[in-house]
C-alpha cells in the first residue's frame, strides 16, 4: 500500500465514502480535511470560526491554514506507521508543492480522480441537506473547484501519479474500480 494517497474529485462525488472504505481495506489512516474543518466548525475553536464564515460564502478555506492543518496531522505516529489517505487535499498546486515538500519532495504514491459530472455532484449534495449546501453556495464551490482544483490533475499526471476513475455506479461498482487501481500498484 502507498504511504501516501490522495483522492479528488468534485464536492459531492462520493469521496468521502469511498475513502472510508479505502481506509478499512488497506489499513491507512483516512484524513479528510472536510471533517477537520466542521470539527472545528462544531467546536467554535477560532479556526473553525474562520472557517465557517468562508464555508458559509461558498468559499475553500485558504491554502496557508490547510497547509499548516494538514501538515500537522501528517506528523502524527499512526501516518508514519500506517500511511495516509487524503481525502479533500491537496485542491490546489500551492497545496500539492506543500504536500510533496512535507513528503520529502516526492509527493504522493497515488492520486485518484474520481470523476462524476457536476449534475450529479450538484444533485447529490443538494439531497444531503448540510446547512452549507446551498444551490449557491454548491455552484461557488463547484466554481472554485474548477479553477483552482482541476489544475491539480495536471500536476499528478506530470508526476505520473494520476489514475482517473469513473465515480458513478454503486458504491459497491465505484469501489471495485477504486481497489483495482491501488491494487494495480
């Protein structure tokens, strides 16, 4: 198993849930920032303050705070012992530099992209019915999503590292692909 994966993907294409399953399966620690971040969020630490007024506006929480998160957390025994599975960073290139330098310069083992079109997403997180998912604020961070993390697959494919995955099916159809592309490595 990679000490480091990343998985992307567009808000709402079942990451979060298939990482979980990713997690149980090769017994890396699953990291998913979006927790981190309503964890503070719930917690009114000042963080997670900050972060709620982006989140709220339908923003992404800037790279200088994810940054310093997640690189906090990758310090950790259990990452070092198990490998880590990110779920929802890097989403930009500043990220993803950040990521390969706190990696020793090599970033991560495997991305994946899972990819489900924005009707789908959109429709999804709408259903889901968290007090951020907005048909606004859904369609901002779709936009950002676009612009600033969709760039990020060029990054992994230059690093040969990017393997994209068709995220529609059943959770059970999603994961198989999922498990053949880790097991391919």
């Amino acid at each position: 198993m990679p000490q480091i994966l990343v998985i992307l993907g567009r808000q709402g294409s079942g990451k979060g849930t298939q990482a979980a399953l990713l997690a149980e399966r090769y017994g890396v620690v699953h990291v998913s920032t979006g927790d981190m971040l309503r964890a503070a969020v719930a917690a009114g630490t000042e963080l997670g303050l900050q972060a709620k007024a982006v989140m709220d506006a339908g923003n992404l929480v800037g790279d200088d705070i994810m940054i310093g998160i997640v690189g906090e957390r990758l310090a950790a025994a259990d990452i070092g012992a198990r490998g880590v599975l990110l779920d929802g960073f890097p989403r930009t290139t500043a990220q993803a530099a950040a990521l390969a330098e706190i990696a020793g310069g090599a970033g991560p083992d495997l991305a994946i992209n899972l990819d489900v079109p924005i009707a789908e997403v959109t429709e999804r997180m709408l259903a889901r019915g968290r007090d951020d998912d907005t048909a606004g604020a859904i369609a901002r961070r779709l936009e950002l999503y676009e612009a600033e993390t969709a760039p990020l697959l060029a990054w992994f494919e230059d690093r040969g590292c990017l393997s994209t995955v068709d995220g529609l099916g059943t959770e059970e159809e999603v994961f198989a692909r999922l498990a053949e592309v880790v097991d391919g490595l």
